[in-house]
C-alpha cells in the first residue's frame, strides 16, 4: 500500500528493483538507507515482489512503502545444475512481455498519480520508457542490464525488446565488473558498495562459530533462487579444521556447519567473518566479500554473461580464484587458515552513489 500521506516529505522516489534473488534488494536496501540517513525527508516507494518481507525488515521506516508489482522474470536453471534453462527462459519472458503497452499504461499512471520526481533501476527494464512518457528523470544502477545478461541466452527479437527499453535510461550508473558499454547517453562508472557492518556483530559471529579463532571459517552460499541442487555429499565439508557457514536454503547439517537464520536481514556480517567466500558470480556477494577484505572462490556457469564479466573483474584485480562446478564436486580446502589481509584497495562506495543520486533530486 503506497502511503499517500507525504507532506512533510521533500521528494519522492520510485525504486524499482529485480524480482530475481536477494542481491538485488539487499544492495538495493545498501542505498536506500543511505538515502534516508542523508536526506531523512524522502519519500521511496519500492516497486518489487519477490523479497518483500526481507525488505519490510530491512527498511522499517515511514519514509518506505512497498507496492507489489512483478519487474522481471530473472534466470531459470535446468535441474541439479546451475546452468541456465533457455527454453523456460523464452517462454516466461514472452509471457511477462505480453502485455507490454499496457503496463507501460500502468506504470506511466502510477508515477504521476504518485507525483515521482525520479526513477531508480536496479535493473527492471519496466519504469524507463513509462518515466519518459511522464517527464520524469530515470537512472539505472547495475553492473548489468538484462539486455547483455541475456545475450547468450535468447534470440535477437527478443533482446530488441529489452534494448528499446533500456536505450530509455536518463542515466545509467555502472558499477564493478560491468561490459555495458554499447549504450548511449549519460553513463557514470563506481566500484563496489554494499550494506554496511556493524564490527560487534561480527565478533559475535565469530564467536559461535569460531570461538578459539584457529579455525577457517567458510561461507559457502549459492544465492536464495538456487535450492534445487543437493550439496550433502560434496567433500567440502569434510575440509579439515574448517568451519562453514550456510545460506539458509543450503540443505546441509553438521557439527562444523552453521546455517544463517532464515528470518535474518543483515548477512553482511556473515560474509565479514568469513576467511573464504564459495559462491556463484552474483556480484551482491562479491561486492560484500571485496569490500570486506575476504577471498573469493567463484564457482563458474557457462552461458552467464554476466557471471563472465564479474569473474574477469575478480582475477584481473586478484580478488579471488574460479573454478569449474564439476571440478568442485571433488574439492576440499586444504590450505591452512589464510592470515587476512589489510585492504585490498576497494571500499565501500554507496555515500558517493547516494550523493551522485541526490544531484538529480536537489
């Protein structure tokens, strides 16, 4: 319910955010409270549906409503695997592409009726040309668009759509590891940002899971959308002197395995304690291990561009190593607890979006 009581508030943002996984609404969650904590007199509804109780717990503030309306159909995977399903692909994406004049209708109705003074993408391709028909400013935030994500993926018919979407962008903000250089218009380049940590609860962390300090701690997670895959017969778990610790989808018990709990919002801090992160490419949690000085172990998916891009980015600044799925099936980690390095030169740079965001408003 879009809360119309807003007189005491400055101005108002649409924030539209991708319906696939966490990543996009946990940095997405990164910059609203950056918003709010420096111009507290905004007004931000997030159109969105997939995450909307992690987003109502993570921005529990009046200065936020949520209006549920779907924004994207994300990637499928093929079964026991993550590689993409490009036949289920197609067909969820002609179907969320039916309709398409009228809901530009929808949301070009919705932005004036609300009076919206700017758009934010991370990344839908539904608000921009709705923004344009209305007179209103639109920026898009992504180290992708789904336009070059689904290159390799769908034909190009299909991609024209998504272009002529995107080319409506007033401005597209580009963050680390992006290939999006093809479009035209107003582009500005940043690094890496994430929610920020709180250094108490990450010693309590720490505590629990690795009281004596002597031991490797893991963050093992494949992203919230991938829960189709078994992982209990993997030797990683069988790392000497390691500890793990699970994404709440990952199906794994052991007394060296600790899962985060399913209604927490703040997993930062998880990624924080870690000396290791395994994962998929999904730039939200590299982001998170970067900026919080924490090796990578990527592991790879062909047909990904954007996997592609972020992984080339990770090995041309040495952040991390890559390895193949079926190369993983075999793997244990057997280098010995890594001394944690002082900085790897990245920092968290959500103030200088935040503070590029607001020039467009004020």
């Amino acid at each position: 319910m879009v809360n119309r009581n807003r007189r005491n508030f400055k101005k108002t943002i649409a924030y539209y955010i991708s319906d696939y996984g966490y990543g996009h609404a946990a940095r997405s969650v990164a910059i609203i409270r950056e918003l709010l904590e420096k111009e507290p007199f905004l007004y931000i509804i997030i159109c969105h549906t997939f995450a909307i109780p992690f987003l109502k717990n993570s921005l529990p503030f009046k200065q936020v409503s949520i209006r549920e309306v779907s924004t994207d159909i994300g990637y499928f995977l093929k079964k026991q695997s993550l590689e993409p399903d490009k036949a289920k692909l197609k067909e969820s994406f002609d179907i969320f592409f039916k309709d398409w004049k009228s809901k530009m209708e929808k949301e070009e109705d919705f932005l004036i009726s609300n009076k919206v003074d700017i758009v934010i993408s991370d990344i839908s391709p539904l608000p921009f040309e709705a923004a344009t028909k209305a007179g209103i400013p639109s920026i898009g935030i992504s180290n992708f668009t789904w336009y070059s994500a689904y290159e390799l993926l769908l034909d190009k018919e299909r991609l024209e759509r998504l272009k002529q979407a995107y080319e409506r962008m007033t401005s597209f903000f580009l963050l680390a590891g992006n290939n999006e250089r093809n479009w035209l218009g107003d582009k500005r380049d940043f690094s890496f940002f994430s929610r920020k940590i709180e250094d108490e609860k990450v010693e309590e962390i720490l505590d629990k899971v690795n009281p004596s300090r002597k031991k490797t701690v893991i963050f093992f997670g494949l992203g919230m959308k991938i829960n189709h895959i078994n992982v209990s017969s993997l030797p990683i778990w069988d790392s000497k002197d390691c500890v793990f610790i699970v994404s709440s989808n990952v199906r794994m018990e052991g007394d060296n395995v600790f899962s985060i709990p399913a209604d927490e919002t703040e997993s930062q801090h998880y990624i924080a304690a870690s000396d290791l992160v395994i994962t998929k490419a999904g730039w939200g949690t590299v982001s998170e291990a970067v900026i919080y000085d924490v090796p990578l172990l990527l592991l790879n998916r062909d047909g990904m561009k954007e996997d592609q891009n972020t992984i080339a980015f990770v090995l041309k600044h040495a952040l991390g190593e890559v390895m193949e799925w079926e190369e993983f099936l075999d793997f244990r980690y057997e280098r010995g607890k890594r001394e944690r390095k002082t900085s790897n030169g990245f920092r968290n740079q959500v103030d200088v979006i935040v503070d590029e965001l607001l020039l467009f408003l004020f």
